[in-house]
C-alpha cells in the first residue's frame, strides 16, 4: 500500500478531494490531503510573499513531519509544479508523482507554461481585480464544470491564488527524474494542458485520459480514484 498526498491546484482547498480520498482509503491506502499557505483555510496566511516555494514546502514538511515513506504525489493543474519541486527535493520519498491534467515543471514558471492567451487574461484580471498580487478564481464554466449541484459546490469555497506562485521559477536539481511519473489527462473540455498529456505519452509515462472537465475530483471522482489506483499498481 502507498501513502496518496494530494495537492490540490489553484483557488481550491484540501477539502476539494472529499469525493476522491475516501475511495482510496477503501481500497486500503492512507491519504492525506493538505491545503496550501494562503488559499481556503489557510487564506488567513496570505500575503504577497505566499510563492510556488512556499507551496512547495508546505508539501515537504508534511511529508517529513509524518516521516512518510512509498509517498504517491498527486498534483492538480497548478499542483503540478508543486509536485515536480517536492519530487525534486525529497526523491527518496516518493514513489511516483502523477500529474493530473495540470503542469510538467521543468525550471520555469507556471505563467511561461501557460498558453499565451490564458497567461494574458491570468495577467490582466491579476491587474484588473487582483490587487496586482492576486488571482481571482477562474470561471467553473471553462474549467467544464457543467452541473449546478457541482457548481454550487465549488463557489463558494474558491479563493484566490497568489500571483507569485504562478510567476515564481522552478529551480531542479534534476533527481526528480528519479521518481516514476504518470499523467491523468481530463479531455472532457477545451484541454487547456493537452500539450502535458502528449509530452507525456512521447516521453513513455504511463497515462490515463478521462472524459471530463478539468475538475475531475469533483465531477468524475470514481473514474479518477480508479485511475489513481491503477497507476499505482503499475508504480513497480
């Protein structure tokens, strides 16, 4: 068994894998599921300096505080970067990261990996509404969140995202290449991270696509959980 750390993506909130760990642990592995410095229930520790290696180190210190070992890293959307630093730092302790339909860290920052016109519209609504320093949830609609019970769900509890952690680089060491990756591809919207998904399958990752929008914990979490599940019996 296996020790599952979801980190979750931007806006959202450990609570956004409620419908997913208990799927895990059933199949009889531990999850933990925190949620990073200054967003949801940590958004009181907000500020201008809440970056990516911030992020980043909340990951760790929850690993080593726990002194886990066999770790499976899964990150969401902007989580992807997350993992690929935590992986980076503390190989030894991950047995696989799985990227779910988010980034492939590779030294620079989450904006430059972006598409130019979603970095443009990240940018200008950082300008516009964000205080310069802040991310404003982005709209559930282009994210392929179509059910209203679902959209119900997640509005309320979205914050916004500091800025720093998109536009932060990435340094690697490059011992990340030493632990398994796999890529969870959610193809059910207009596939904003497609490019990771093929760059994935060219690199021979093993990879799982799901007919779903980008929240896949939300709208799809048996499909996701079995896709996780899977992943980790081929982690070997």
């Amino acid at each position: 068994m296996t020790t599952f750390v979801l980190i979750h993506g931007a806006w959202h909130g450990g609570w956004c894998w409620d419908r997913v760990a208990p799927l895990l642990r059933a199949a009889g592995h531990d999850v933990l599921t925190p949620t990073l410095t200054g967003v949801s229930d940590r958004a009181h520790l907000l500020s201008p300096q809440v970056g990516l290696d911030t992020h980043i180190q909340d990951a760790v210190s929850l690993v080593e505080a726990h002194d886990l070992d066999d770790v499976t890293l899964v990150g969401h959307s902007y989580g992807g970067q997350v993992i690929t630093g935590v992986a980076d730092r503390i190989p030894a302790r991950i047995s696989k990261r799985i990227h779910l339909d988010g980034f492939i860290g590779d030294g620079r920052s989450a904006w430059a990996l972006q598409p130019e016109e979603i970095a443009h519209h990240y940018e200008t609504s950082v300008h516009e509404s964000g205080f310069g320093w802040l991310i404003p949830p982005r709209s559930l609609a282009k994210l392929g969140v179509t059910d209203q019970a679902d959209i119900d769900w997640l509005t309320p509890r979205l914050t916004p995202h500091p800025w720093k952690a998109w536009t932060d680089e990435l340094p690697l060491t490059g011992a990340v290449n030493d632990v398994t990756p796999a890529y969870v591809g959610c193809v059910g919207w207009m596939a904003v991270f497609q490019p990771f998904l093929e760059a994935a399958k060219e690199d021979g990752w093993d990879t799982v696509e799901l007919q779903t929008g980008h929240e896949a914990m939300v709208t799809a979490p048996r499909e996701l959980a079995d896709a996780l599940l899977g992943l980790v019996d081929t982690k070997e």
